[in-house]
C-alpha cells in the first residue's frame, strides 16, 4: 500500500478498490434492470435512512463494538453513494460521488494551511479557531451561529451553539445567574460522573411539572442564540 504524504508513517493508505466497487454495485442496482426500491428513491425519501444509520453508527461508538462500527460506518457510506449516485440523474445540475470526494478534500487543504501550507498551529484549540474562522468567511456568514441545523436534537444543539460561540469569541453565558447557580451547585452534589444522572434527573422534574424539557430547553437557546447575534452585532459597530 502507499504510504502517507510526508513520510513513512505507522499507517498506510488503503487502495480504494473496495470503494469503487461499491460505485459499480450502487450503479447496477440504481440502473435500469436493477433493483425496483433502489430505482424509485429520491433523496427526500432516503432523509429518514440517513438519520437512522448516522444514529446506529454514534451508538456502535459509544458501546465501544467495533464489529458494529465498522457495519454502521458502511451503512452510512451507503447512504453517501446513494444520494451521489442519484444525483447523477439529475437533468441540469448532476454531479458524482466523484465531486463530493474532490470537495470535501480541497476544503480538508484549506482549512489545514498549518499542514498543506507554510502557517502554523500551536494547538488544538487553535486548529479549531482558524477553522471556525475560514468557515465563516468561505461561507460569507454575517454570525458564528449561522450553519447550525435548528433540527438538531437540543442537547446537542446546545453544545453546539456554545462551541460556536466561544470559539468565535463571543462568550456570554447560556443562562441567568439564579439559573447558573443552581446548575453549578447541582454538579458539586453530584460530581462530574453524575452529570448524566443529574440531567436524567432534570426530565423527570420536569415532566413531573407538566414541562416538556425538549421545548424548554429549545426556548432558552432561542434566546442564547438572539443574545450572541446581538452581541456580534454590537462589536461590529
């Protein structure tokens, strides 16, 4: 196998042989003569598809099977090639797997200058800052925000809305000061291993008052969100 750019390295890189046969199987069962369900999906109908694989795939991480993991991570790369091979179909704007792969690597050279270019990276955290920050202006974004899917679960969203902001320099705190007090003595009571069972324990509390915590918690990071897009605005006068 090829080794590496820079280097021999512990790691080599596969042939990919085995994904251009998926190409050429996705294309037998997609093409005419192949399978009927594979001819008549579109990429609406494969939506719910991909959210239940990339779901399965965080679930085979988190329980550590590999097994399971590799199975998963296929089931998603299924559903990449599916949705490139149909919109291989399209009638004025088709393009291949063969676009996605070239995007996404020129975007992985570009926002890397510290490995593909002469810049270079002091840390992690770093890393993320420059990528955050090159993110914005490709994308011409006006706020640090914009990009996140409202449709994420609201955990996640909240984890994400806060990573973006801080990131972006932007730190505001994602809650009222009585708020934020409760939550910190609640962690000391229960320590960082706890977290999980602390939070269990707030959905019970509130499904106990008749709360949905999901709606709840969406509230409050609708207005985290305001907060941090007025206080961009503000430092952009």
């Amino acid at each position: 196998m090829p080794e590496l750019p820079g280097g021999p390295r512990a790691v080599t890189l596969p042939t990919g042989e085995p994904l251009l046969e998926l190409i050429r199987v996705m294309d037998r069962l997609r093409a005419p003569g192949g399978c009927p369900w594979d001819a008549e999906q579109t990429h609406a109908s494969l939506v719910s598809y991909l959210t239940e694989e990339a779901y399965e795939a965080v679930e085979a991480i988190e329980t550590g099977d590999r097994t399971a993991m590799r199975e998963e991570l296929g089931d998603v790369l299924l559903q990449v090639m599916f949705h490139a091979r149909i919109a291989q179909e399209h009638p004025t704007d088709p393009w291949s797997v063969d676009d996605v792969a070239a995007g996404i690597a020129a975007k992985l050279v570009a926002r890397h200058p510290h490995v593909f270019g002469d810049e270079t990276a002091d840390s992690a955290a770093h890393v993320e800052s420059v990528w955050l920050a090159r993110k914005t202006a490709e994308k011409a974004r006006e706020s640090v925000l914009d990009g996140i899917p409202a449709g994420l679960p609201a955990l996640l969203l909240a984890a994400k809305l806060r990573y973006r902001a801080t990131h972006g320099g932007i730190d505001l705190p994602m809650a009222d000061e009585p708020a934020r007090a409760a939550a910190a003595q609640a962690v000391a009571a229960v320590g960082p291993d706890g977290i999980g069972a602390l939070l269990a324990g707030l959905v019970a509390e509130a499904h106990g008052h008749g709360i949905d915590p999901e709606v709840a918690l969406r509230a409050a990071l609708r207005d985290y969100a305001e907060r941090v897009r007025a206080a961009e605005a503000s430092a952009a006068r």
